[in-house]
C-alpha cells in the first residue's frame, strides 16, 4: 500500500547554505569537575557515586560501557574528536531524574539499538556533541521529555536520527542531522499533550528517506517550527526513484502543524513539503493540520522533485506555490 511506502521505514510509521555547516565548541573547559574518569575506569560507577547535580569530566579515550543515568548531572568529554563512547547498550536517560543531565563533548556511537534512549519526563541537554552509528535511532525519546541539542551531529544512523514519541519536545540549535535513514519522526498515538520540534539554524540533508515526518491525533497534534534552516538533499536511497515510494523534505500526517521561517527547503528527491491526500499521491486523505510560510520567497521551496516522481501533479493546495511557472512537486496541502 502506498501509504505506508511513502514513510520509507516499515510499519512503525503506519500505526498512524545556511548554519550548522561545521561544529565548532562552545569553550567548555574540563573544570568544575565533581570527579574526573579515565580510560579503564568505569563511567557508570563514577555516575552511581557522585551526588545529584554532579558534573563527570571524561578524559581523553575510547570507552565501551552501556550507561544508565536516573539523577541530574552532567557528562563532559575533553571534546568529540578525543572522547569517545562506543556501547552496543548506548546510554539510558530514564524518568526518575530529580534534575537536568547534560551530554558534552563527546561521541557516541555503536549503539545496537539506540545511542541514547530517554524516557518519561526528564530535562536533558546534548551539547558539543556527535551522535552516530547506531543500528536504528541516534537519539530515540518516549514520553514527555524535553531535550535540547545544541551545536551538535545527528549522522549515519541506520534509523533515524531523532525518533519522538508521545508528548515530547526537542529544540534543535546550530547542528546537523544528516546521513541517517531518515532526519527526524515525531508522532503522537494518544492524546497527552502535543509533540513540538523547534528547530533553529541547523540543517536536514542528505537522509537516505526523507527529512522530517510528524503526525499527531486531535487535541494532541504534532507541531514544527523551522526558522533559519535548511532541509535539502534528503531521499539518497535508490529505492526513492521508484513512484510507489515518496521521500520528501517534510511529510505531514493526520493533525499536524508546521511553521517555515526563513528557511529553505531544496533538492528533495520528492516532494519539499507534502501532507497525506489523495492529491499529493498518498491512497487515502489522512491530514487534517496546515502549514504557515513566514518571510518565506518562492525560490527558499524549490528544486523538489528530483526523482520526477510527482511530475503532472502540480502544486495543489493553498499557498504560493500553487502558480503557473513553479514546477510541480514542491508544496502539496489542503
């Protein structure tokens, strides 16, 4: 069935130039440290031990440990080239927390699942950071967290790069997601409250599927502002030139709601913006949200449709794009 081909990564999806270019640190030196570990030692008795708001330094190394993390405090690498976590278990943020924790400085990779996994409703910041690698998510969150990433890359994970589930939040500043399966999934099942990316001066390129995909259900919609950023080059998979799947920069399902700022959206193998109707190609009219474009000129959506995929179908919907002489396959909506 096309519809769920056109989210491009199996059945989960079916239950329902600008910054960013290079990561540069913030100046976080390794001081204030509550205890420093090195390589050998163990990062998980180090957490245990230390009181809450505690702040870990990492020295420079490799370690392979699975972390578990139920108290406020903060990780700090010497710096993602130096200081590196490579776990299969990758590290668990789980709802207990008391306090914020903070992830800086480091790379995390290798996860057989995830590489980080958090859970319930807890604060966490990733900052400085490089997430990658993992078999499926970079960064998977269930529940009403609410996570901040800052300055930081979300890169070649088998999955995607940020998967959000039920009621969470998560700003994204100055960083990256790209080279994953696909950008970013957000969607809600139940309503407890809605599920909100703020994304701010970062970039979305070049995913093997798609770019961002959100979708929520009535009094609890999905919700995406994206101001000064670019989702481009998204759908490098070979599977994308085929029409029975679509893999477009933003993909709207059921109650969903995006706001454009000053961005760009460009060169997407399909569609650059679409929602789930008959007239953008999906099986069965499933959409019920809208899309708001500010300080938005037609050439920041342009260049969509690489495939040819949608060629014919125009741009229907109401909004700007929907004019002789803009080529089809940029915007659909209602």
């Amino acid at each position: 069935m096309r519809l769920m081909r056109r989210v491009g990564l199996g059945a989960a999806l079916v239950i329902l130039a600008v910054a960013a270019s290079k990561i540069e640190p913030v100046g976080l030196a390794q001081a204030d440290c509550t205890v420093i570990v090195q390589p050998g030692q163990s990062i998980q008795k180090a957490i245990d031990s230390v009181p809450e708001g505690a702040v870990i330094c990492l020295a420079e190394g490799t370690w392979e440990e699975g972390i578990d993390i139920i108290k406020g405090l903060t990780l700090r690498g010497a710096g993602l080239e130096k200081t590196k976590l490579v776990s299969k278990a990758g590290i668990y943020i789980s709802s207990s927390l008391k306090g914020a924790v903070s992830l800086e400085r480091l790379t995390i990779t290798g996860g057989s699942l995830q590489n980080i996994l958090i859970f319930g409703t807890t604060k966490v910041n990733i900052l400085d950071s490089r997430v990658s690698g993992s078999n499926e998510e970079g960064i998977r969150i269930l529940g009403p967290a609410d996570v901040t990433i800052t300055n930081s890359h979300l890169l070649e994970n088998k999955g995607y790069g940020i998967y959000m589930q039920e009621s969470g939040q998560v700003t994204i500043v100055n960083s990256r997601i790209s080279n994953n399966s696909a950008g970013i999934f957000m969607m809600n099942l139940y309503a407890f409250g809605a599920i909100k990316a703020t994304i701010i001066d970062s970039q979305i390129t070049a995913n093997r599927w798609g770019g961002i995909t959100l979708g929520g259900v009535r009094e609890a919609e999905a919700q995406a502002e994206i101001k000064n950023s670019l989702i481009q080059d998204n759908g490098t998979s070979e599977d994308c030139k085929k029409k029975e799947f679509a893999c477009d920069g933003i993909t709207m399902y059921f109650h969903a709601y995006v706001k454009l700022i000053s961005s760009n959206i460009l060169n997407n193998a399909d569609w650059g913006i679409s929602s789930m109707l008959k007239q953008c190609g999906a099986d069965e009219d499933v959409f019920w949200g809208h899309a708001v474009f500010e300080s938005m000129e037609l050439a920041d959506i342009s260049g969509n449709n690489v495939t040819g995929n949608q060629n014919g179908m125009g741009n229907p919907g109401t909004h700007p794009w929907n004019r002789p002489g803009v080529p089809d396959g940029q915007v659909c909506l209602p």
